[in-house]
C-alpha cells in the first residue's frame, strides 16, 4: 500500500495529513457545536450542559458529571449499521470521554452534568480521533471553561512506514494503528491505544508522529474558533452549510 | 420566573399573533420556511440528502442491500423507514430506544411512500421468493425547530431519487454483485404537508414554538397525481371536519410547490 | 370485493356496519372497563385512575397524565405476534391516546395519572377505532369525567366504492382506508389518519360516512352505558359473561 | 389510617377466620369458587379457552405453526407456555417484560403439560428432523383476583383440547398445507391443585385477599391417573412435612373433580 | 440407570449422596460467601447486606427486602449458555429466595436489602439444592441472623427406583425430581418442587429421603462453618484455594 | 465521616506514599502481587483457567462450537471475548447488560488475543466458507480487587493454551464430531501489564484503592516477540509521552515474567 514513489493509496506522503474541514457552531440547539470532515469522516459534535442531571442520582457533589456518547449513524458505514450501540462504540464513548475529560474544568460545576454527543455520519478511519478533535471544538463552543484544547491524531505502520492520519483501507489492512490524543499547551497525552504488532521503537515513532499530526491539527482548530468569533456572523452563516 | 411559566406566556403571545393572521417569524399563516435540500452527501451510502427547513435539519441516508422477501410478496423488494432522534439534536431527546414520536415519524413517511408506491418494488426483486433488493431509509434528526414530518419526508424523496443500486446478476442460483449502478427505479412523488391548529386558523409549517402552542397537527401527503396517500393527525386536540377539508386543500397547492423543489434538485 | 348486487365480502352495504356488542364494568380489579365486539374484533379496555403516578417524576402540576397501551394478544391475529409491543402498537397507543385525550378534563387532578389499556383479544381490522370506542366507554365507566364521549369508526375505499367500517380484507386489499374519532356532541375530530390513494372528494366522502357510522356506534355506546347503570345488576352480571 | 395498616388488619382477620375453619367470602376451606370454563371463544386462534375463577379471570389461547424440531428431539412436535400479566387485569401489574411471578406461572404449567406428556409430540413430527408443528400456548391474565396457577392450567387444558390443527401432506420436500383440520393429539390431562398455608391450616383456591395473608402455597398437579406430575412450592413461609402429604391427598381428590368439568367441556 | 447390584451410573447406592466439599469465606469483598462442590457442581454464593436498598423506593418500613441472583456462567454447561437470564434461571431465583426467607430475621433489618448471588461455575444436576445450601452458608458468613439454616437436596426416582441428590443424566433421563430444602432445627419445607410423574406414595418416599439428605448435607455445613472459625485463619486460606 | 470523605484521605495517603517509592501493601512499584495460575479447573468447558492477582480472582471458560465464517474470512475459525461483571465480585458490580468498563476489559483482552494472532484461525476452518470452530472465551470476574485486566488477559491465555477442540470430519458435506480432541493451535503469547500513574510516578500492578488514587491507567500487550499487539489508556487523567515510553519498557519486561508463569503451567 505504499507505492515505489513512497506515496501512499490515496497519493498522501507518509507523515501528510487527509483534507480536515472544521466548522463551529452548527446546530442552533445545542450549547455547542461543531462539525468535521477528514478524508471522508463526517462527523458533529454537540455539547449540553453544564445543564441539571438526569436521572439526579447520578449528580456528583463536587463536580459535573462528564458524559459521552460516540455514535455512528446506521448509513455512515458500508454494511448499514444497527442504531443501537455496538460493544465498539461504547468502548469508543468512554475512552473519549477520558481524552477529553482532564482539560475540562469539571469543578467549577459541581451537580450539574456537561453532555457530549458525537455523531458520525460517515466513517473513513480515525472516527475516534476525528471525533475528539471536533467534541473539543463543540465544548469550547458551548463555553465550557478548558486547560486546553484536545486534539486527536493516528499514526500507524503500513507496508512497513510509519505513516500520519491512517484512512478507512490503511487501517483495516495496515500493521498497526496508534490513536493518540493530545494537549498540545500541557504536552500532555489523554488518549492512546494501539492495535497490530509494532516494536517500542516503531510504537515510539508513531507516538511522535501522531503528536506532530495533533499540532497540525491544532492550528485547524484554532483558526475554526477564531473564524466563528471573528468572521462576520452571516458569512459564516453562508459556507457553514 | 419558571421555564414553564415562560413558555406558557410565550404560547399565548403565539396564539394571539396567529388569531389576527400573523406569525411571530414574520411569515404568513401558509408560508413555508426557507428550505433547502442538498444530496449525495454521504459517498458511502447508496442514497443520501441533507434538508433544512429554517432551522430544522434532517439527514436521510438509503442503503441497499440483498435480502428474502417477505414470504406473501415474493416477487417484490423490501423497504423499511427508520428514524433516530439523536440526543445532539435537541434537548428533549434521548439516546436509548425510540421514542414513540420517533416511531409515529418513520411510519408516517413510510406510508407516504409505500402507499403511493413511489418506489417500484417489482423492480427490486432479482431471484422470485429468493433474493430481493432491501432498501433501508434511515432519517437522521440533526435539529430540531419544529415540522420534523414535512423535512424527513421532503428528505426521504430526495435521497431516494438520489439513490444508484448495484446491478446483480445470477449465474447458477448465486447472486454476483456487478460493478454497475442504476438508479432506483422511483414511479411516484410523495410529499407532505403539515398544518397546525392554533387559535383555531390552520399555519402551515410549525415550527417549534408554534408545535408547543398548536391544539392539533395534521400532516397529508399527497402524491404526483394529486391524490392523498397518507393523513395523520397529531396533538391533543381537535379538530372541525371543515378545517379538515380546508387543510387537504391548502396541502394539496404546498405540496405542489414542494415537489418541485426535490424534482428540480 | 363488490359483488354485483353492491354488496361487500360479508354480504354488507357500502354504509352499512358490522354487528357490535358493547359491555360495560366487566372486570373487576380496574376502576372502569368495557368489552367490544365489532365483527370479529374482541377489544377489551381498562381504565386506572386518577392515581399516583409511578414513577413519580412524571406527575404534571397542572393536570392529569393521561397514558394508552394499545396491544395485542399474541393469538389474536392469524400468525402469532410476540408479546413485546410492535411500532405499530406504539403509534396507535400514541394516537387512541390523542383521540381520547380532547375529551377529558384533565386539569381536574392535577399531579395524578389516567391509564388506560386496550387489550385486543382478536383482530379483525379496524381495532384502532373500535379500541378507542370502548377506551371512551371505560373511562365513562371509571367516573372520568368528559367534555363528551369518543367514538371512533373508518370509512375507505374498496372496489372503487366508499365504504363503511372495512373488516380484516377490506383494509388489507382495499384502496383506501380512512380512520376516524369523532366527539359526537362537540362535533370535532380527534383522531384521523388514512392509509391508500383518495382524491381530495374521495376522502371528503369517507370523512362524512365515518362521521356517519360513529354516529350510529355513539347510539349503542349510550345504551350500553345506560345497560350498566339501569339494568338491575344482578341480570347485568349475569349477560355480561 | 395507611392502606398497608388496612390490609394487615385485613389479614388478621382472614387469618382468624381460617383458624376457626372458616373464610372470608363463606367457602369451606376445600371449596373452590365457582368455576365457568368456555371455549372456541378466539375463532383466530387453533384453539382456546376462557376460564372464570370467581372473579379470576383468565383467556388461553393456543397457536400452530410449522417450525424446526429440537436438535435432541428430531421426532417430536415442539410446545411453549407464554403468560402475560397484562396491566388492565391488576393495578400491582406492570407493561414490560415478564414478571418473575408470570415466568413461574407459565413455568409451571408448561411443567404440568410436559411431565404428563399431555400433547402426543410424536405424532406432531411432519419431516423427522426437519419440520415439526410448534404449539403455542398463551396464557393472558385478564383479571386478576387470586389463584393464577390453577385459573391457568385448567384454561390451558381446556384450550388444548379445544384446539385444531391443520393437516400437511409432504411433497418432495416440500411442506404443504392442506385444507383439513384434526384435533390436536391429547395423551393425558393434567390438573393443578393450589393450596394456601393460612393459621397452620390448608385452603384450597386461595382468592387475592388469602394470597397476601398466607404463609406458603402449595401447587400440585395430577394426570388422568392420579399421578403426579408437577409440584411448585411458592411464598415466603415453610411447610411442615405433614401439610404437605395433607395437601397431596386433597389435591388428588379436587382435581379429579375438576378434570370433569373440562374434559364434559 | 440402575445395574444388577442396585448401583446407579456412577457407582453410588440409591440413597447415597454424590461426594461435597464446602468452603465458607471465599470471596473477601462480599459480606459473606461460600463455595460448595456436589459431584461435578460448583457454585459460589455471595451476600451483600443488610446495606442501603438501590433503587430506594424498594425498601420496605418493617423489614429488610430479601434479593436472590441465581445465575449460571456461560461455561457451565455442555453448551455455552447466554449471559442474559433465562426465563429458567428467573424461577429459581424467585424459589431459592422463598427457601431462604423464612430463615431469616429480615425484621431486624427494617429500610435495607439483603442480596443474594449465587453464581454457578459448572452444573451437574442439583444446583438449586446446592445453590440453596451454599448460599445459606453465605448468609452466615455474613452475619445474618437466622432462624436455622437452610439445607437443600433432591430425591427421586430413576429405573423405579427412589433415589438421592440426582446427578445430570438421572435428572434428564429419570422418572421424577424432587428438590426439597430444609431447615433441619424448625422441621420446616421451604422449597418443594416437583416434576415427572410419581404415585403420591412414591413422592412421600421421595420427600423422606431427601428430607434424610438434607440432614447429612447439613453435618457437612455445620463443619464447613466450625472450619471457618476455628481452624486456625491462615490454615483455612491455604486450603480453601 | 462520610465514606466519601475516608476514601479521600487513604487516596491521599496511598498518593504520597508513592510519591516517597513505597506501597501501602508493602510492594516495591515495579512489583506484582502474588499470582497463581490454575488451569482445567472447569472440567465441562473445552478449556478453563483461574487467575488469582493478590486478592482480585478471575475465572475464564472456553467452549467450542461449529459454526459460521465471517463473509470476508472464509477459511477461518471465529472467535468472540466476553466479560461479565457478577454482582458477588464487588459491591460496585450490578447484574444486567455489561457495563462500560466490563465492555472495554473485554475488546483489550480481545485485541491481545487478536493482534498478536494467538490463536490459529486459519486451521480452525472445517468447510471453508461453511463451517468453522467458534471459540468462546467468557471472562467471569468473580472478586474484585483491582486490575482486572492483566488478571484477565493472563486467565485467558492460560485457558487457551488449556483448551482442547474435538475432532471433526466431514463425510458427504456432513460434519460429524468425533471422540477425538486435540490442543487449541496456539501460536502467540500475548501477555499485558498495567501501570497506574500515581504522584506522577508509575506503579505496576494497581490494586484497588490504588486505582481510586491513579489520575490514568496504561495497560500495554506483549507478544512472545516482545513486540507490543495493544495498548490501552484508562482514566480520567492524563499522561507525558516520556512517561508512555518509560510504561513501554517496564511492560516488556514484566510481560516475559508472567508469560513464564502461564507457560511453564
């Protein structure tokens, strides 16, 4: 899956980013919101909260209750998915949930709940690393006070590269994938997993290369934001959709 | 001053506009809101539309598949409406198993489109009593400002007239998938139209803060020769027969309007 | 399904009803019940309430809740239907609900709950309305107290003709089928849904033969619920099984 | 006054009664209700019943279908007891899925059925292996007013027996419905006896108010030749050894009588 | 099943039982626990409690709610069973709770519950007696004070002849199964079930000899409970593993 | 004193006791509890295992089944990783579906066994595109005292390497099973270590209140060839890259420690 140029299947080079398209601030109910493309990945994200909790047992005393819910949309996949959650995506929801929650300032809220809803339209590979990317957005969006931002990014080894930002093929096919997310002003790590068969030196190139992919990322991000707060209301309005 | 308080004020303040003819959003009583319909958004799904209608936005994505017909029609293809209130789209929604509104929406747009048999399902069978085609629309809420009805089914046309399905072929009882697409074969143009009652005058095209203060709903769907396939009634209220009838006339012009919109896309 | 004399697969009139046989108070354990039959049908509806609510946090401030359960028993249809309630029985339990709902002065029990359960013993089409009928006749029974009854009947479209209360065939192989809950003395339409191909005058047509045939069915509600209370008790108990 | 202080008041003096050998509603203490047992009430159904126990009132109704056998039983017909506690027959019965009180009920009288081998499940096998009639036997609680268990075995053997099932002819592998009907094939007629432990006494056909004041139930059903075929143990009290061989002895006796008013049916 | 000497499939006289070992105290996170092995069973049993009631509106004013889990491991059967309860592992949750309760002084503990799991590892005919007898174990480890204990055995009848705490195959293949739980000091029943088909003169026998194993079963009980307190603690450690 | 308010101040405790190089339990950071392997304990499973990590006890059960391929491997055996959390392991565990965190041990054991390709699936085919050996692997947790993953993941391979399949053979396009058995075809070892990052200082092996203490989690997969076939990042913290790296390390050489314990078993 590499060819004799050094390209990869969709003519990317190893350490080189898909196409990422962010928007902020796309649905009118939500507190927050904000949408992605990478490659083909289509997701939004949306954020309620910090809102009362239901039901009210679950409320914590000293700080709000973080929830996610990662899911994908019965059309956003080859076979057509059943709506109800897979063992994969509530895997998926919780490890999410755990990337982002350190950057959040959860006890500034205590007894209320901040609710995280990410909905993939369409999967390319990398939906959980795209999908943090744009929930961070979503919370910022909502106004929810953060350490920072979280961006997500894979790196993986296929053919034998150590390669940036696997597609929906690399992954599948690829030796292995390595889903990171970051805090790129902490430099901290809140996401990774990894599956395939890498050595540690392998393992540690593609951590390295997955942090780099987040700082590219990052920049994205910050240019989203700023584009919803800076731009003219109605332009972005216009090319939102 | 509590939220319930607020909005009841707020139904009045709806209610007293409708009575002398106008609508808080500036529109008239038979106006639709902007609507716009865009599709082949998702590339991976065989079918797909986006419709906004105001604030309202419903995706629809079409996925074809191979599967047995039902055994008392075993010459036809399969079809099923699906449809996910998705907690990002509203506050009032929830993850978990569809609600009985969710529910009421997929077979409301389901009978639009099975009784005005807008798809041609005899087309879609490939082996008598053995393998059909199975056709699954799957509305997707992505918000929710009221009238959901008209936008998934406005939605659901749209995508099925976008929808391209694999070209089979059978070579000693095996069904074998050919790189070839066609266009879903489509003979009607089901479209619906719903009206509130509040204050006693019909609006068409509710939007959220009117479904809040409306007595009744009813939503008629009317196909390309102008005839009625599907009614539903909504909401705790009543309603008059002649506001009844006047309702099917007013749908029957709207609906016009809008087939041209999805026909055109 | 017309035959040459104009009559229908059962030997019925275009306008003309299936035989019904309404009972009021048939059970004991619920604060109001009422047994149907309406050709084949054998429809039987029990109202609790006004009661406590469970769970609690349910209860309106300002009236009653008001909830339906429409459902079928599992031999009550040619093949056996699972218990586990269908989409279609939770849209119907939606709609008899909002059929019945115009009808009642919720607002006097404020923080209570009216629960009503239609159980159809055997289905012969048109259950929705004759569910919502004898729904009406037990909430009388209960002591609810109503702006009038509801009485609920379709009219559709068979071999070209407008007919009356269309059984199990008529609305599986007909063109048309119309629907309909009627408040007989308000003269307002509660429920109203329709199924098939109808022009404009086509439906106004089944409309009114509805409205037709709920007037005639309010005739044998009204006696039925005079059979209860007038009728010495003993004689009642007795016919009633 | 709370109405769980009105039912222990109530209780007491329920229990009072029995221990002077008397009951509430004037039975003595080894008499049933009255009984009324109706069939063909389900002209849908294969086969069914309507049992009245007092005010206990239960609808059984029973279904055919054509079905793989069991991998083990490759020559027998299959057979399931469902129970639903609808909420319309009792204000403590809730919609959702079963309760672990109508699971035991149909639990048990599946266990009547089966131990007795009161369907002939040999001669309900079409293609050995392959395709066998499957029985299904619904038990709907209608009203619930004490003594589920025996209001329900004796529907569900009055449904059996009422119960017609169609005839298939097998050609070249195919299974073909014929237009004939035969009775379903009864071996045997299983009857369940319920007695109720109340002040160290036993009663027979506990009603409702009995069942919240006694301490154990005891159900034991007996086939055509007083053998017994299923015994449940229920409730929150004990059983002296001697009760038990007691309540054997009764309950033979009672349900001879109430097989006759079945079988005459 | 019964050879030419009067020996069953596995070699054991009619009225002799299959070989036990208990152990009390095996879990340390449960308040009480016990591990019984009976011929090839083995079977864990846990209490948690008298604790708080979740979800609170269980609790009752006089007393405390007695909860019972009889559930089998996936493994422990020929074939790999659901995780999910069966409608099977339902009933004899709801009949070895009602053994249990009249043991049990549940009106000292007034507002909490006292819950029950016994969880099967390996099934081999018997484990609702045996799950009854361990998890009486557990409810003394905990502390719970009880009337008596609870001991549980089946008799039956196997090739016409009344038998003893039948094994898999005597159970599946045999004429009747009578499952009896005791509580030996009281002389009380509280688990009678029955299915197959005796004369009531056999199902007396069948009572009285399973009444008879109960009473041994109970000697190994009461020696698994001295063996618990006074062996010396690390010595009970070493071997319970 | 609120339980809340105990559980904050051993938290504390055990943080600064690791910040200082200690253990509340006496363990050095780079130390396991004491573990024992025990194997063939479930004799009525294919294969079965029991794992006690100090006081934390897992057991796991293989059973084999014939059953179908995926479309896409149809020359490979399948197999599925459950996990189930039983109320008696932990006052915190509940019955009903599987929670989140039963789910995640599960899919980390799964991706072990998978990635590192343990098992050999290619030689578990019978028919290919027809009929494979379906393994099931039921994690049972049956007293939880942290850890439950590494606990897990050791119990699962050591019940693989246990397990024995039964023999099929194929006459005339019929499985049949025969009285032979012969070992699971293993091929890799993978093996996880979990560290705890406590005080900014990571120790191995978390106990239970050590996990209450932790600000995340890192669990990392090994393979015979000390290449890494998963990793997984848990809890609500987070981590620096020097501190994965340094995790990646210690977890090889521990990984070889317990692979050795399994083994040689």
């Amino acid at each position: 899956m590499i060819n004799e140029n050094g390209l990869r299947v969709d003519g990317r080079k190893p350490n080189e980013l898909r196409l990422i398209k962010m928007e902020v601030g796309v649905l009118s109910n939500a507190d927050g919101s904000a949408y992605i493309e990478q490659g083909k990945n289509k997701i939004l994200a949306a954020v309620y909260g910090p809102r009362e909790v239901h039901p009210r047992h679950l409320a914590l005393p000293d700080r709000a209750l973080l929830r996610c819910r990662y899911h994908m949309a019965p059309f956003s996949v080859e076979e057509r998915k059943s709506p109800a959650p897979s063992r994969r995506e509530i895997e998926l929801s919780k490890v999410i949930k755990e990337a982002l929650e350190p950057a959040i300032f959860l006890e500034k809220f205590p007894r209320t709940s901040i609710d995280i809803f990410i909905e993939v339209l369409q999967a390319d590979g990398g939906t959980r690393c795209a999908g943090t990317t744009v929930a961070a957005l979503a919370l910022a969006d909502a106004g929810v006070p953060m350490r920072d931002l979280v961006v997500a990014c894979a790196a993986g080894k296929v053919d034998g590269v150590i390669v940036l930002d696997l597609n929906d093929i690399e992954d599948k096919e690829g030796e292995a994938d390595v889903p990171v997310a970051y805090m790129p002003n902490l430099g901290l790590i809140s996401l990774l997993q990894m599956d395939g068969s890498l050595t540690i030196e392998e393992f540690n190139q593609s951590l390295n290369l997955a942090m780099d992919g987040c700082k590219q990322i990052y920049k994205f991000q910050k240019e989203a934001l700023k584009a919803r707060y800076v731009t003219i209301k109605e332009e972005v309005e216009e090319c939102l959709r | 001053m509590s939220s319930i308080m607020v909005s009841r004020i707020r139904q009045k303040q709806i209610a007293q506009m409708v009575a002398s003819g106008k609508r808080l959003d500036g529109r008239g009583l038979k106006d639709y809101r902007p609507i716009k319909v865009e599709t082949g958004i998702i590339e991976k799904a065989e079918g797909s539309s986006r419709v906004l209608l105001g604030k309202t936005e419903v995706v629809v994505g079409v996925k074809v598949e191979i599967g047995d017909p039902f055994l008392d029609r075993p010459n036809e293809g399969v079809f099923t409406v699906n449809s996910e209130f998705v907690p990002l789209a509203s506050p009032e929604f929830e993850a978990g198993p569809p609600s009985e509104e969710s529910i009421e929406l997929a077979r409301v747009v389901d009978r639009g489109i099975r009784e005005s048999k807008a798809i041609d399902l005899e087309k879609l069978c490939i082996i008598p009593g053995k393998k059909v085609y199975v056709i699954f629309i799957d509305i997707y809420v992505l918000n929710h400002d009221g009238n959901l009805i008209d936008a998934s089914s406005l939605a659901a046309l749209a995508a099925l007239l976008n929808t391209k399905i694999p070209v089979y072929v059978v070579e000693e009882n095996e069904v074998k998938k050919t790189n070839d697409y066609i266009p879903l074969p489509i003979k009607n143009l089901p479209v619906s139209v719903t009206l509130a009652n509040i204050s006693d005058k019909l609006v068409v095209d509710p939007w959220l803060e009117e479904e809040e203060a409306m007595s009744a709903r009813l939503t008629i769907t009317f196909d390309k020769d102008n005839k009625i396939s599907a009614i539903q009634k909504g909401g705790t209220g009543a309603l008059k027969p002649q506001q009844i009838m006047e309702a099917a006339h007013i749908a029957k012009e709207k609906a016009e309007e809008l087939r041209k919109m999805v026909v055109k896309t």
